[in-house]
C-alpha cells in the first residue's frame, strides 16, 4: 500500500461551519466561500501532520439531478480535487452524498491506494464505513474544526463517528478566516425600503380580499359556539415568582425550554436580516405571496443555525422549529 493520504471532504458539512463562523450563519448568500485557498490549506494541513503526499481530495455536494453547477465546475477545475455530486430532493434534502462519500472511502482502502484517509464530516452515517475502511488496513482521521466547549472538542460531529475513527485534528482558525468571508452588511434604509414595497403590495392585495363577499370561515362560526372556560381544560401551572430574570419564574424542564425558545427566537430573527439585507424587492414579494411558508433555502438555514447553537437534536423539536420560523416572520412584520 503506498504511504500516501486521501481526504474525504462532506462540503455541506464544511461550508455551513465556515460560513457560520464567518457570518454568523449557514445562509450560502451571507458569505463568500474561497475554495482554491481553502482546499489548498486542507492539503497543507494534512502534509504537514503526516509528511505524506496526498492522492487526491474527494469533494461531495449536491445538486438539481446531480449535475454539475458552475461553482462545482470551478471546485473540479482544482488540481488534484475529484467532485462527486448527490441529488436535492423536492423537499430539499440531500440524497446519495454519504453513499458516495462511503463508497469512495471503502473503495480506496480496498485497492490500497492510501494509508490514511482525512476525513472531513460529521455524519454518523459514515461510521460503518470508516470500520470497514479501518479493517481493510486504513487509519481514519476525523479533520474539523475546533469548538473548545463541546465534549468532542470539534463543532457538530456525531459522538459516534468520534468514538469510531482513529484520532481527531482540526483546521487552523488563521485557514478558515482566510476562505470564508462575511458579504453582508446589514443596510437598514435597503431593509426598509425593501419592506416598505413588500407592504404597499400587501394593502392592495388586502384591499382586493375585501372587496369579496364574505364567507364564514371556522374561526367566525366558533365565535357563536360557546367555548369552555379555559380553567375547564388547562391543567395549573405552577410559577416561582423570583427577584431575577424573566426565564428564572419557571421550575425544571419549564425553565429549560423558555431558554431554548429564547435562543431559537434569536436564530430565527437573525437569518431573517441577514436574508433581507441582500434580497430584491420582488423577492420579498414571492415571500410574502407563500406566508406563512418558507422557501426551502431559508428554511434549511433556520434548522443549520439553529443546529449550531443548540444542537441537532434539539432542532428537532418541533416547538423549536416553531419559533423559529415564527420569529422570522415576526422580524419581517416589525418592518413593515
């Protein structure tokens, strides 16, 4: 087997903990991505930890039908840098990226064409292969990026995949400042004026609704059924009134989701600027026309930031997930 390395790049995974450390935020818009440095710089990386030549830099993504945008055209054009595509799914899901990426990773262990595999990802999905590629005679090294205050030591990479692989390093903050920059610039007057039009769209849609004879909607009839009391179907709840916060009047597991709720409203508010700072009045109009849905490319930022900050785990939840499509919405409304 030559004494050679292969690094497995999950550019999903890659990009959203770059861009967040940059921008603050998964949004792809919300900065800019320098693939040629960055990819150079994990090369180097690995060199330097290794002493080893590098067989080639395996980057997997996905696109509309697996076909190749011309940003991935741009990354295949790299020296030394294979792409490999997954497919979106309607629903914009990945699909095929970690099969690839396991295939890949497995087939090169197999035909002994490295030693030591890098492998750049977080998906617990991958531990299988990374046994089987340990088992053919391949080290696997997990290569992230540093986050002092997780167990792990490295951002969102599953405990098993860490259990799994032979040793973790990480990539330099100086490689990450370099190729990743923040692009927007929260414009409040751009903000304003974008909502201003957004709203003036709305009134006369509004004004068009009412104009339409009246239907009597469910909300209407249930106004003339009587209701029972609230007391008569809402069990007590049991406030600790406190000299302190807001959030320290809850006992237990009450206190806990106020402060993730908290911190979810605080996600949702901020890709809702970031989004606005850049987006065209027409694009707000195509928002507003869907209210209360989201595009598919905002709604996987809300869930990715969201991931950042509380975990994957608790983005899952779908009081989580409400609040942060409603504070969305709720900083959008305040403009306008």
């Amino acid at each position: 087997m030559p004494s050679q390395t292969a690094i497995f790049i999950d550019a999903g995974f890659l990009l959203s903990l770059g861009g967040h450390r940059a921008a603050g935020t998964t949004l792809r818009s919300a900065f800019t991505t320098h693939y040629e440095s960055l990819v150079r710089g994990i090369v180097q990386t690995v060199k330097k930890n290794t002493g080893l030549t590098n067989l080639r830099v395996y980057w997997y993504d996905a696109s509309k039908d697996g076909l190749f945008t011309e940003q991935h055209k741009r990354i295949g054009l790299i020296p030394g840098v294979k792409v490999r595509l997954g497919r979106i799914s309607y629903n914009g899901e990945q699909k095929g990226v970690d099969l690839r990426l396991a295939l890949d990773l497995v087939g090169v262990a197999r035909n002994r064409a490295a030693t030591i595999a890098y492998l750049v990802s977080g998906d617990d999905d991958l531990a299988e292969a990374v046994e089987e590629a340990q088992d053919l005679g391949m080290k696997v090294v997990l290569l992230g990026i540093a986050k002092p205050e997780s167990r792990l030591g490295v951002a969102s990479v599953a405990e098993h995949l860490a259990l799994t692989a032979d040793s973790i390093e990480t990539i330099s903050d100086q490689l990450l400042d370099s190729a990743f920059t923040r692009v927007i610039e929260w414009d409040q007057n751009h903000s304003k004026k974008s909502a201003m039009i957004a709203k003036a769209a709305s009134n006369t849609a509004e004004n068009l609704e009412d104009r339409k004879p009246a239907v009597p909607t469910p909300a209407i009839m249930a106004q003339k059924i009587p209701q029972p009391s609230p007391t008569e179907s809402l069990p007590p709840v049991e406030i600790i009134y406190t000299s302190g916060s807001a959030m320290e009047g809850y006992q237990g597991s009450a206190a806990y989701e106020q402060k993730e709720l908290a911190a979810a409203e605080d996600i949702g508010g901020k890709v809702a600027e970031s989004w606005l700072a850049l987006t065209t009045q027409a694009e707000v109009l195509e928002l507003l026309a869907d209210k209360p849905q989201l595009p598919l490319e905002i709604d996987r930022t809300l869930l990715k930031d969201c991931a950042q900050v509380l975990g994957e785990w608790k983005t899952d939840q779908q009081k989580i997930r409400r609040a942060l499509r409603g504070a969305f919405w709720d900083y959008l409304d305040r403009l306008m």
